[in-house]
C-alpha cells in the first residue's frame, strides 16, 4: 500500500511531495516536506561520520610500509559507510530529511584522546547556502592524520527512486612523524534513496568511488541485492600498486558488505577479515566555539535549538515558526550585503577553483572529471587549543 509508513493524515502531503520530486530535478533539501520525514539534525553535523571509528583513522599513521597503508586507509574509509548511509534508518527507522543550513552555520566537536589514539578535532562549516555545500576538517594532530574536503549533492528522480550524485572530494593527508606528508584523494559515492513509495526511505550506493594516494588505487565498486553476494550493502574493492612506483606488490581484492564485514578474497592475505563494523561507534562530542566553550549563534545545536524541539517533540507549529525566523534573518543578510556591497566572508576556507591535489592524484587514475574546485582550509582552529 501507499505510505505504509506514513502516519494517515500525511498521506496525501507524502503522494504530493512525490509528485513533486518526480516532476523536477535540482535542489531537493530546499523543499518543504511533510513532517513525519523531517529529521532535526543539520547536515552540518555529517561530517561527523568520516570518524566515529576514531582508532582506525589514527591507525593509519602506524603503517610502516605504503601497502599497509594504503589498507589501513580503506580500512577506516570503508568503515565510515556504516554511519554515513544507515545511521539514520537505526536512530530514526528511516532516512529523513535533514536541516537544510544556512550560510556559514558552524559545527564544532571532538573525539578524546582513548588508549593513546591520540584527540580528533573536527570543525565544518555551511559555504554556500545556494546550493548548499558544507566542508570540513577532521584531524588528529599527535597522530599526522587530517581530512580536508567539501560536500554538495545533484539529485534527480528515476524509477521511483531519487538518484543524488555526490559533488566534492576529500583529501586525506598522512604525515608520518619522520618524513614527508602522503596525500590520498577520496571520491564519493552515488546514492539511490529507495522505499519513498512507503514512506520508509534508505540507501543504496551505486557505482564506484575511488581512493588515490601513496603509491596505490583502491577502486571500490559498490552493488545492491542481486549482484556479487546478493545482499544490500555489497562492495567489492581492488587495491593496487601503482605501476613504476616501486610497490611491486599484488593486487588486494576484498569482498563483503560495508555495513557489517568484510574479507579479503584474493591476493597474499585471500581468506582473512578485512574489516568488520559490527561493533560500538564513538559519537562525536559537540563543543562550541566561543570564548569558554560557549556556542555562538551559528554553530548548528544552538542555531536550530527551537526547530529541533518542536520536531523532536512533534510540535510543528514551533518548529516551523522558528524555521521561518531563520529564514527570514538569512534573507535579510543578504539583502543588507547587497546594499552595502559587500559579500559573506567565510570564516574557515577560502575557494579555490582548481585543487592542485585532485588534478594531480585524480590523473593517476584517470578519473572525470579531471579537475575540481575546493575549500582550502585556513587553519583557524577556535577548539583545538
Ligand atoms: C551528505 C554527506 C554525507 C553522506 C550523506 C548521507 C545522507 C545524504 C546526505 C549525504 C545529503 C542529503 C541527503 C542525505 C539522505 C537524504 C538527503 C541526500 C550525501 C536528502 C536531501 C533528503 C531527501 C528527502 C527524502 C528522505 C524524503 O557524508
């Protein structure tokens, strides 16, 4: 039936909003949606996702050799699809809609140092609001270990599923404690948003991504049910050396499902586990950024406080009051930069229209297309004193 999971006096606003996004491709986090989908966490927050294995993303500083790098890389990248793509179906019983955020809305948070891992800090920030795109900084600092990268989504509507074509990249730089710094380019996947006929959507990952760096590429080639095991959530990964770079060694082949385990099926280590998530996550803890700790009114918790509330408690009228005074306040912003022609000034990156690192990485592997722009970090760290 229609919305099974749809409460019944949603029905009709869910079939709408359907038709809606059948109808027209383009910016779906600015639609109004229907509130039991709502979800009252900003995408601000995901970046989060990239390390709540935080002994993984420290690990990778310990490999001694660039192929046990290269492994523990994807490793931990693998790792972080768990959370990236489920975590909402598990807290939430489905994919929702998340907060749409604002220009230059700011998120702030760490994972303590734990058995000597080293503390992870991590920082985003919202910039740009149309489309929205949100980059971020993850780093263990005791450890050499630092993500740079940035966020949008394309997103279309095929087969009764919306197709979201991820824009962006990471760059994933490792500085071992003697020697030079070693940089892997991460792409990212494509996503297909299932079950909206039910009102109960997921995800599925299609095609492949791609981890370039130290002398290896992973290619990671991603499937649904029916294909390599079958199941939901399959993968298969080929990591190897790249030629005339001194590696010489085999090709890893790793099969399994990214939101349980996985193992290796060919190459020297063929029938051992490769990674297994099947274990607790470490979610991030949120900090501010002021003077004492103290949140300012764009870090994202304090920004959409009240919005939150209400959608948490099924208050909608707050909630979408308090959406309102956002949004209003955003458009006046604008309005008064207009008139004093000035423009935002983000207050952790600056734009670049071509990442040196992409072109360079990204040709290795041949990958389109062969350049992108980026948000270079400005290290302005308010929290990692
Ligand atoms: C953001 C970057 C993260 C991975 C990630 C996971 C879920 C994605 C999200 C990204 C972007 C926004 C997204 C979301 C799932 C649903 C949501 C595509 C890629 C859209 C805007 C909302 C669709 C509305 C339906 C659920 C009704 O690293």
């Amino acid at each position: 039936q229609v919305g099974e999971a749809v409460p019944a006096a949603q029905r009709s606003s869910w079939t709408s909003f359907l038709r809606t996004i059948a109808s027209f491709s383009g910016d779906l986090s600015s639609m109004t949606a229907p509130p039991f989908i709502l979800s009252p966490v900003s995408l601000t927050e995901f970046p989060a996702y990239w390390c709540e294995r935080p002994e993984l993303f420290a690990a990778i500083s310990d490999a001694a050799t660039d192929e046990e790098r290269a492994l523990a890389v994807l490793e931990w990248f693998i790792s972080t699809l768990k959370g990236q793509y489920t975590s909402r179906n598990e807290s939430m019983g489905s994919e929702k809609k998340p907060l749409n955020p604002v220009l230059g809305e700011l998120f702030y948070g760490q994972w303590p140092d734990r058995n000597g891992r080293g503390r992870t800090d991590l920082l985003v920030e919202q910039v740009s609001h149309h489309p929205p795109i949100t980059a971020y900084v993850i780093q263990n600092k005791s450890k050499g270990v630092k993500l740079v990268g940035h966020n949008a989504q394309k997103t279309s509507f095929s087969g009764g599923s919306i197709i979201v074509k991820q824009i962006g990249h990471a760059i994933l730089t490792v500085t071992p404690p003697s020697g030079k710094p070693i940089e892997y380019l991460i792409t990212l996947p494509r996503l297909r948003i299932d079950g909206l006929w039910y009102g109960s959507p997921y995800i599925e990952l299609a095609e492949n991504t791609y981890i370039i760096g130290g002398n290896y590429v992973a290619t990671i080639d991603y499937k649904g049910r029916g294909y390599f095991t079958g199941k939901s959530h399959s993968f298969k990964a080929i990591l190897t050396p790249v030629p005339g770079c001194g590696g010489g060694g085999k090709d890893h082949v790793i099969e399994g499902l990214w939101h349980t385990i996985s193992k290796f099926i060919g190459g020297p280590r063929s029938g051992r586990e490769f990674h297994d998530v099947t274990g607790p996550k470490e979610e991030v803890t949120v900090i501010g950024g002021e003077e004492g700790g103290e949140m300012g009114e764009f870090e994202s918790r304090k920004l959409w406080n009240l919005v939150a509330k209400g959608i948490r408690e099924g208050d909608f009228e707050l909630a979408s009051r308090e959406k309102t005074k956002i949004e209003n306040d955003q458009r006046q912003r604008r309005k008064d930069e207009i008139a004093a022609k000035t423009t935002w000034k983000l207050k952790h990156f600056e734009h670049i229209d071509n990442d040196p690192t992409y072109e360079r990485l990204g040709r290795i592997a041949k990958i389109s297309p062969p350049t992108e722009d980026a948000y270079v970090f400005q290290d302005t760290w308010p929290t990692s004193g």
